[in-house]
C-alpha cells in the first residue's frame, strides 16, 4: 500500500481516510474491472 497514493486527489483530515479510501477506491475499481469484463464475455 502506498501512503496517500501520489494521485494528490484525496486530501481529507483524517490521516486514516486519507490513506485508506484512495487504496480502497484503486481496489474496488480494479474489482470491478475483472467482474464486468467477466459478465461481458471476459474479452477486454
């Protein structure tokens, strides 16, 4: 995990969130990439 993931996007307070979310989110979307490709066929 990389502290505060370079994108300079994400500039919250809390030190937890601001580590957190921007890994979450990269995780989620990467998530979310393999599964849609699945459903369409898997051919991305």
């Amino acid at each position: 995990f990389s502290s505060y993931g370079g994108s300079g996007g994400y500039h919250t307070p809390a030190d937890s969130l601001s580590t957190i979310w921007p890994e979450t989110l990269r995780s989620l979307a990467a998530i979310l990439t393999v599964a849609v490709g699945e459903l369409a066929g898997g051919n991305l």
